[in-house]
C-alpha cells in the first residue's frame, strides 16, 4: 500500500468515526414553554390562584429562602414554583394538566408539591398560634360574644376528615372512617374571624374526635390555665370545666336560650372549614402520594388560609355550607358525669338565667 492509500483510508475512518459519534449524540432536551401567570388579568389570576397577584408575591418572598432553584438547565423560578403548587391545591383538576400549563412536568410538580408544603409547614408557628397574651385572648372573647352572646370563649373546636388515598400496610385499616373511607381526622379549632388557631392532623379517619382532643396539647394548655376563656365542642365531645358542649335535652328556658346561642356561635368553626376546602379544593377530595405527603399538605394549606385571612384575601362567591360535613350528631355524650355537668350549668346559670 503507498502512502497515498494509507492516508486516504485513514481519512475515510476519521470521517465515518465522526459520523457514528454524530448520530450516536444525545438529542438535546427540549424544554416546555414557560408560562407566567402573572400576565393573566388580575380577576383570572386570583380565580385560579386564590389570591391576588400582589398578596401571591408576598408569599413567594416569605417561601423564597427555604426554595431551591435548580441552577441547571430548566431551573423553574421560585415564583412558578409557588404559583404552579397553588394552584393545583386550589383547583386540584389532573396534577399532569396542571403541570402542563405552566411548562413543566408532572413529576417537577409533584415533587416541588412536596417542597412547598414543608416550607409551609415550616411556617406553621408563626401563623397557627392560640392568643399569645391576655389582651389577644379578650379581643377573641368579644368578637364571639358579639355573634351571640357566648361570654369567656377562647375559640370553637370541631374535627374533619380529609380524605386520602388507600394505605395497604398492616394498619391501612384503622384509616377508614365511620363512612367507609381512607382519611385523616384532623382537629380544628379557630376563632370568630374564621381563622385557625390550632390543628392537630396526625390522627387516623376510625379515632373518634373525643379521643384526639384527650390527647393533645391543646387540653393540656386549658387545664395549666395558659388561657382565661373556655372551648366549644359539639356533642361528640366531653364537657368539662374548660370546654363547653350542648344541652342534648334542654328543659329550663335558660337551657334553651343557652343551646340557641351555642349553635349560632359554634357554627363558626363550620364556617372556616367550609372557606378553608373552598379556597383548597385539593381537601374536599382524594390526597394523592404518602400518608406525610398528605398531613404536610393540609397544614401547609392551612397556613395559606390564615394567610389570605391576615391579608384580607375575600372570601370566595361560591362557597356554599357543606351540611352533610358538618351536621350535628344528635346522641347522648357518654363522656358527660355528674362534675362536669356543674360546670356548665353554672355558666348556664351565670350568662343565661335571666
């Protein structure tokens, strides 16, 4: 072979080597378009995403610090981030059409699901909080006596269930409430203003309401005397001297007038509930993901509740009461002895006699 030959085959190879190594390349990633709801008009915006384009950036600087932007290709800003999990609790259609609208995937937004709802719930303490001092607590106490008379009252206490997917453990049975579904019952209690004040979400869909309200803090802290006012609770739950529950046979006029005012006050707690699933549709239906997931999802909503209500967010037109949510149980409380039947009476006696 000349030399001629041989350089002419070796350029042949180097040409086909390169054209192997070209066809062989990783094509490059195409990226979805982005999309910036904050071009939508201001009335769409807060319809999809609950709040107004300024109180949203509000939360976006308050979640800023604790979100991680992905400095590779395809990073999503924290804006969208917050934007895109929002509105997915809020509207909660199909998570993949969700994710679609604002440019990314259905895992990027499962994922980020969870990164925002445990910066949330990071928050937690600093926007669910019993009154911290006495002149907190009297404020409370007038803004109920002015729905209907109920004096010395520190806030309505009621549980819900929040429905999640099946759990196939050997305990996934213990998670099935009284209506044959897998669900959370989560404790709630909040004041007149419709915020919430305390949430205890831990406990599975079969524990009674009873139960949970026994064994949390928040019993704890009346009975230590941390607050001057009292509990309300419907008639799942003990009555006691520091929270009070309805008259089940009332006889006297004062029992009477007494069991009047309870309802029309309790019936706030229903209220909050019922503007705290609307605002986050994601709560009146199946949670999706880990039995975490979902307990970081409704606390982290929860948070955004008390943040639209200190940020004088409206409350939505088509909210409506859900009643068979919230119906009242009309069964004798067994919990209920001779003692703490003095308790109320005596309130009864004190407020309502006359």
């Amino acid at each position: 072979m000349s030399i001629d030959e041989f350089f002419t085959d070796f350029k042949r190879d180097i040409q086909e080597i390169r054209e192997c190594r070209r066809k062989t390349l990783r094509a490059r990633k195409k990226y979805k378009m982005r999309f910036n709801p904050l071009n939508m008009p201001d009335d769409t915006f807060r319809q999809y995403y609950r709040f107004t384009k300024q109180n949203m950036l509000k939360i976006v600087d308050l979640l800023r610090n604790d979100l991680e932007v992905d400095l590779r290709g395809g990073g999503v800003p924290v804006e969208l981030q917050v934007m895109a999990v929002i509105r997915y609790w809020a509207r909660h259609g199909i998570q993949e059409n969700c994710a679609d609208v604002h440019g990314i995937s259905q895992q990027t937004l499962s994922r980020l699901a969870q990164k925002v709802s445990i910066a949330l719930c990071c928050k937690s303490s600093q926007y669910i909080k019993m009154p911290e001092n006495s002149t907190e607590e009297s404020t409370i106490m007038h803004q109920f006596e002015e729905i209907s008379g109920m004096k010395n009252i520190t806030g309505v206490l009621d549980c819900t269930h929040i429905k999640i997917q099946k759990i196939s453990d050997n305990n996934g049975q213990s998670f099935i409430n009284s209506q044959g579904q897998y669900s959370i019952n989560t404790q709630v209690i909040c004041d007149a203003t419709l915020r919430i004040r305390d949430i205890v979400c831990r406990w599975r869909g079969s524990t009674d309401d009873a139960r949970i309200y026994n064994e949390s803090s928040i019993k704890r802290r009346f009975e230590e005397n941390d607050f001057f006012g009292k509990l309300m609770g419907d008639c799942a739950y003990p009555c006691s001297f520091h929270l009070l529950t309805p008259v089940l046979r009332p006889i006297t006029e004062a029992e009477e007038r007494y069991n009047q005012s309870f309802f029309e006050t309790h019936n706030v707690v229903q209220q909050c509930m019922n503007v705290w699933k609307e605002r986050f549709r994601i709560l009146q239906d199946v949670i999706r993901g880990s039995l975490n997931t979902a307990k970081t999802t409704v606390v982290a909503c929860a948070v955004l509740h008390n943040i639209a209500m200190q940020l004088n967010e409206p409350i939505l037109e088509d909210t409506g009461l859900m009643e068979s949510e919230f119906a009242m149980v009309e069964e004798p409380n067994l919990f209920v002895d001779d003692v703490n039947e003095i308790h109320r009476n005596q309130y009864i006696e004190e407020y309502f006699s006359t």
